[in-house]
C-alpha cells in the first residue's frame, strides 16, 4: 500500500483466511484500493479504509463471509475487514482496518486480512494525525490520507 504518508506492506494471511485474502488481492489486483482514502482514525485503536464512497457505508457491490478463527486477536499490525453490526462474523467487502493498538480486544467477528510486515511505522503515523474534529478521537483525519496504489507481490 502506497500512501501519500508513505507506504507500508500486508502479508495476506492465505492459510487462515483464503477467502478473505483471495477477495482482497482481487481488489488490489483490480486496482479497486488506488485513490480511496483512509476514511476512519480511531486514534489508539485502528485506521480504516477501503470505502469507495469515502463515507463509511461504500464497498464493492459483494460481499463474502469467511468467520475468523475462534481465538483471533487483533493485536498492533493486523489488518482486519470492517463490516457493519448487523453483518454476520466474518462479513467483509472492501473496506478493512489495520490495528494501531497493542491489542484492540475486539471480538472475533471481523474476517483477518493479514498483517503489516514493513512499514508499520507508516501505520502508526497516519494513526496519530490530526483528525477534523480534534476533541473526538474517532473520524476522518484532518487532510486526506489517499492510498495512492495497492499492488501485489509474491515473496
């Protein structure tokens, strides 16, 4: 993922999550990610992306559903699917989220994408900008952060 804060690199978690990670690359593939933005800091806890609309509420036109493992922990770098509470677990379309907590202590409802595997200095930058509104802690950063390419390599 290259951003205009710099870039970093997910390691698609194929084992545990072959769906999920197929999906993703698919997108990545498509060039569905370049241009979207990351829409969502929860400053301490996750930056989000993926969402084609910018608002929260876009995503490809499908939907997958993969359930995570039972003893998933979505602990610093891990890069997750977002979905909305009335969702199944493990839903997931497009839009995703990389953990900047040590460990969010979420529930294990949210389909694994991966994990950050360089530049997760990257990750944490764009988790401690500045955000619109300042006193919320949650929202959209302050200036935009664009994923400028998502693209796909093979070790």
């Amino acid at each position: 993922m290259a951003t205009n804060c710099g870039s970093f690199t997910i390691r698609l978690d194929v084992a545990r999550a072959p769906r999920t990670a197929a999906s993703f690359a698919s997108l990545a593939r498509k060039g569905f990610y370049n241009d979207l933005t990351f829409h969502r800091i929860a400053q301490g806890f996750v930056i989000q992306g993926g969402d084609p609309t910018g608002s929260g509420s876009g995503g490809p036109g499908y939907s997958i559903v993969e359930k995570p493992p039972h003893n998933v922990r979505y602990t610093h770098g891990v890069v997750a699917m977002a979905k909305a509470a009335t969702e199944p677990d493990g839903a997931s379309g497009s839009q995703f989220f990389v953990v900047t907590a040590a460990d969010a202590q979420l529930p294990p409802q949210y389909a694994i994408v991966g994990r950050v595997v360089q530049g997760l200095n990257v990750v944490d930058a764009i988790g401690a900008l500045p955000l619109q509104d300042p006193s919320s802690g949650d929202g959209p950063p302050a200036e935009p952060v664009v994923i400028q390419s998502a693209r796909l390599t093979s070790n």
